[in-house]
C-alpha cells in the first residue's frame, strides 16, 4: 500500500536488529522504544526503555527479556515520580511524594499493604510483597512503567 499513511519502508531496530517497519516506535520482536539516541550506549537514558542500549542488547542476545531490573528499576525512580508493575499477577506502584517519602502500594488496593519509606534506600531495603523482598521477587516483575 502506498500512500500518506503508510510505507513499506523499514528500519533496523537499535537493539535486535531486525528489520521493523520505519513508523513502529517499539520493536515487536524485543521491545525496545526506537526513538532513543543516546551518544553512549552504556548511558541509561530516560525514555521509558528503563535500561541502557547495550544492556537491551546482551538481554536480548541472552534470550532474556529486556527489561529494568532491580537497580534499574531504583535508579529510574531517582528520575520519575511513579513507577508502576505487575508481579505474580498483581499490579503494583511506587510513588515519590513531595515530603520525600516513598510509598508502595498494590494498585487500587489502598487498604492493606500499603508500605510508606522515608528514603529509596529504606524501600530498595524493606520493601516487601506478602512478607518475601520486592528485590528477592524482582525475577517475577514485568511491564515495568511509568504511571499511567
């Protein structure tokens, strides 16, 4: 089809290199959002991919999925105010209040759970999900975002 629209014209994805069509922002072979050009693939750019380029690569080739882990996940919160994820089902969130507190909720579920740190340090250290380590879980982590 030729038109306004649309193109048959592709482009390499930054991370797997498979050819994706020109228009796609996220590659739907590894996930990666296109738009990033940092000028050092080691550099954690904040665009929502939430790793750096060349770790999305070694992700990738290792046949894991490229996502955030743990750290990653922490140094990202430095830069955003609310994160969200799901694990093991539940969709949880970490906001960032003005008071410099910390909060770690399961996603509307406001009444039990609700976890309260008075640094990210405190919350990398004690944050729990059911009593067991949100960082001991993090292997069950996945769709990690900002807040939508």
């Amino acid at each position: 089809m030729n038109n306004m629209f649309f193109s048959d014209k592709t482009k390499k994805c930054q991370v797997c290199e498979r050819d994706i069509p020109e228009s796609d922002n996220r590659c739907k072979y590894c996930g990666w959002l296109q738009h990033t050009r940092p000028s050092d693939p080691d550099e954690q750019y904040w665009d929502y991919n939430f790793v750096t380029r060349n770790k999305a690569r070694e992700l990738y080739a290792a046949g894991k999925p490229v996502q955030p882990d743990f750290d990653d996940f922490l140094k990202c919160m430095k830069v955003y105010s609310e994160l969200e994820f799901y694990c093991r089902g539940k969709h949880y969130g970490l906001l960032h209040i003005h008071d410099d507190t910390w909060h770690f909720y399961e996603w509307n579920v406001m009444d039990t759970g609700y976890q309260i740190y008075g640094s990210i340090e405190e919350f990398a250290e004690k944050a729990n999900i059911e009593g067991v380590l949100l960082k001991d879980l993090w292997y069950d982590v996945y769709d990690v975002g900002t807040a939508s």
